[in-house]
C-alpha cells in the first residue's frame, strides 16, 4: 500500500516538525552506548533527564531545561546504581516534588527526588531502593492515575508492582511471560496494562487479578522487537516485523484480537520502531533508533483506521528520543508535541507545531 493514498484531509496533516537553533541544544552528552532498547531519555516541564555514559556504574543526567548549550563534563550526575541504567521515567503526578524512577542492570530499581533547580553536586542517595528482580529491569513506568505506583519489568520475565512510599511489592506477576518483555504501556485509566514479549504475543493484563484478559499471538510475525501501546479509547497499537523483516504497524480491538483492525508495512529498515501516542489529537509519532526520521499517523474511527500524516526528517540518526508530556508545551506558539532526539553527544529539540493563520 502507497502512503500517498491513505493522506486524507486533517487538521493534523500540516503538522511540521522543526529543529531548534544549535544554541538551544544540549551540547557535548555522552549518550549511554547500552544496546538496550530504551528512549534514554525521559522530559517533564522542568528537566530532561538522559542516560549517560558512566564509569563504574550507571548514571544519568538531569538538565534544567533552560541550562542549554555546552554540558560541562564535571555536571553532577544521578549515580547511584552499580551497573548501567536502562530506563528512567518521570512521576506524572506532582511537579513540585520531582521525583525520577530508574532501572538498571544491577537488578534494582531506584527513586530519586531532584531539587526544584537541579543538581549543584552528584546525587547518589536514592529516596527509595527496590528490590525484587533477579536480573537486570529493563523497563519502568509510573501508574498513570494512582500516586506512588510503580511498574517494572525486567529480563526475569517478571513484572512487579510496587508502592514506592512504603517500598513494598504490591503485585509481582511471575509466569505470564515465557521471554524478555520488550515493552509495557498502561490503559488510560490505569486498571489495565498491555505487554510485548519476545515470544511474538502482545497480551492485556488484569495487574490485580493476575491475570491475562487478552493474548495475541504472533501478532508480527517477524523475530525483531515489537512495541505495544494503549490508545485512549483501549486499542492497542503494535509496531513491529513482518516474517520478510519488513517493518510493521497494527491497530488491535481489545474484544477481538483476532485480525488486526489496520496493518501498514512500512519499509525494510532493521531499526524497532518506538512508539509516541498523543491521546488530544489522535496523533502517534514512530521514530526508529539509528535512523533520522519521526513519521506521525492519525488514528481514527472509521477504515483504513491508521492514517499516514508526514514524515519529519533529519539529517542524523537518533540513539534514543524522549516526549515532552502535553502540560510542558508552548501552546501559543501552537505546539502540538515536542521531541528531545539524542545524537550521539548532544540532545536536540524538536518542535511538532500546526500553524494557524
């Protein structure tokens, strides 16, 4: 299928993407070389926070938003674990206390608070230490609704809920994954969350119960990374591989994940492709690591139900991307979505706008 026949009439087709100026990047970051597939980097209004390049352990860094330009090598860092880190991700609940989640490949996830104008020394006393994976957590990701809930995942095949106030285990959901979990994504509301495996299944799951609600199988054929995410309304988007390597998009019903509702083969790159889903407009962003292009596509009701919008492109492969959440944009400048691309020793902004007259 050509994407020049699916481009229908939205007011999401002139989405344009623009880089800022280079003094408006974060300059001399030596982005962590892990070949985990994370973003490496996590936004919130305040900071960006990205995973570095560390001796004798892991570290990330976390940069007031302003602090652009030349990144001083003597920056204090959040080094508390003792192997790299692989992912971070930001509590979306209060953005007076900062607090940061980390998981690592010393089999701990850590929580850190950082001080309302960043790091003046290195932070090495996380608020909280969790315990409970016996191999490395590749995945962490805050409950969206609920206040101090943490998910991880890690190459255990185990994933555990945690109460990080207390630091105690909530759930801890052993044997529903035969392989590496390569991605986790909660449903809007919290009560529900959707796994991508190794074993080619995206599976929805009952946190409380237990228990899986809904299993897929082979749902991309191909033996690469698939991703797995809850759209607003409780689809399930999937990028993945066809079984000729051909790269994938699939749009899913949660009540029948029978047939995809849409599929899109996109190119023969051999890059997974991460997935960035804005539930306001619809809009969800892919970008691959290792290439240098954002391509976005509108979701909607009714068939081919996965739209090809544009794509942005640059000239400099991405080693990892983070997503400004809706709150920290500059609407008056009408920005829809805001992008953090890590090269390989810088992070540069880019800005998704529609312009209105």
């Amino acid at each position: 299928m050509s994407f020049r026949k699916v481009v229908r009439q939205s007011k999401f087709r002139h989405v344009f993407g623009q880089p800022v100026k280079t003094e408006q990047c974060y300059d001399d970051i030596r982005v962590s070389r892990v070949t985990w597939d994370s973003t490496f980097c996590a936004v919130n209004p305040s900071f960006v926070a990205i995973i570095v390049e560390a001796s004798g352990g892991g570290a990330f860094l976390v940069l007031p938003l302003h602090k652009t330009g030349r990144i001083d090598k003597s920056y204090p860092t959040v080094c508390g674990h003792t192997g790299p880190v692989l992912d971070i991700d930001w509590c979306p609940h209060n953005d007076h206390v900062i607090v940061i989640a980390s998981g690592s490949e010393d089999c701990t996830v850590m929580v850190w608070q950082i001080p309302e104008n960043g790091l003046s020394q290195p932070l090495t006393e996380p608020v909280v230490v969790l315990e409970g994976h016996s191999k490395r957590v590749g995945i962490v990701t805050w409950h969206p609704t609920a206040r101090n809930v943490l998910l991880s995942a890690g190459c255990d095949n185990v994933v555990l809920i945690w109460n990080v106030g207390t630091a105690e285990e909530l759930y801890r959901l052993d044997g529903l994954h035969p392989d590496l979990i390569y991605s986790v994504s909660w449903s809007r509301d919290g009560s529900r969350f959707c796994t991508a495996c190794k074993d080619k299944s995206v599976r929805v799951i009952d946190p409380r119960r237990g228990t899986v609600v809904a299993e897929k199988e082979r749902a991309h054929e191909g033996a690469r990374p698939m991703r797995a995410i809850f759209l607003a309304d409780g689809k399930i988007f999937t990028t993945g591989f066809s079984r000729m390597s051909e790269r994938q998009l699939a749009l899913w019903d949660t009540e029948n994940l029978e047939e995809p509702m849409g599929l899109q083969e996109l190119d023969s790159s051999n890059g997974a492709l991460l997935p960035f889903y804005d539930p306001d407009t619809n809009v969800v962003y892919v970008c691959g690591k290792g290439e240098s292009s954002i391509r976005y596509f509108e979701i909607t009701e009714e068939p081919p139900y996965i739209h090809f919008l544009n794509t942005f492109t640059s000239k400099e492969p991405q080693r990892g991307m983070g997503w400004m959440p809706k709150r920290g944009l500059d609407v008056s400048k009408c920005e829809i979505a805001r992008f953090y691309k890590l090269h390989e020793r810088k992070c540069e902004p880019i800005i998704m706008t529609v312009p209105r007259k």
